[in-house]
C-alpha cells in the first residue's frame, strides 16, 4: 500500500513541476508518463527513456529519494514475506 502512494506521489511531483524529460530533453506533459517514470525510478529498473530534467536540481534530488527509498521498501517487503514463508 504504501508504494502505491509513494509511487503515485513522487509521479505527481514530476509531472506538476515539469522535472522530468526525454532522452532528447523534450519536456514530458503527461501524468501517465510521470507515473510510469516513477515507477521504473522506485523499482530501480531505469530503462532511459525518460530521465530526471540536469537544469533542476530538485529533479535530481527527487529521483535519487525515490529509488533510496524503492530499494529499502523492497527490501523491506523481501525480508518480510521471508520471514513469513519460513513458518
């Protein structure tokens, strides 16, 4: 649940200040595509086709919070459904 919200919250962030952009620098104006760059950013997979605007420094910030925090909750969830299976 909590990704969920991490997810869709980051993707907000980047699509209404603008911080993320194509591979050709084009600015990206589409919520589905900031979700789906939000995505790929919390579950660390980066394909590069989308990437963090280098003329923000928020966006830098940003993307790098997200994926510290996407490995860590991952992380946490892997630990946790373990520790399950091994009852």
């Amino acid at each position: 649940m909590w990704a969920f919200l991490f997810v869709f919250g980051y993707a907000t962030a980047y699509d209404r200040y603008d911080l993320i952009v194509t591979q050709n620098g084009a600015p990206v104006n589409s919520f589905v595509d900031a979700l789906y760059f939000s995505t790929l950013t919390f579950t660390t997979l980066g394909l590069g086709d989308f990437k963090p605007d280098p003329t923000v420094q928020l966006a830098r910030v940003l993307v790098t919070s997200q994926a510290a925090l996407g490995a860590i909750l991952i992380a946490i969830f892997v630990f946790v459904l373990g520790r399950r299976a091994a009852r």
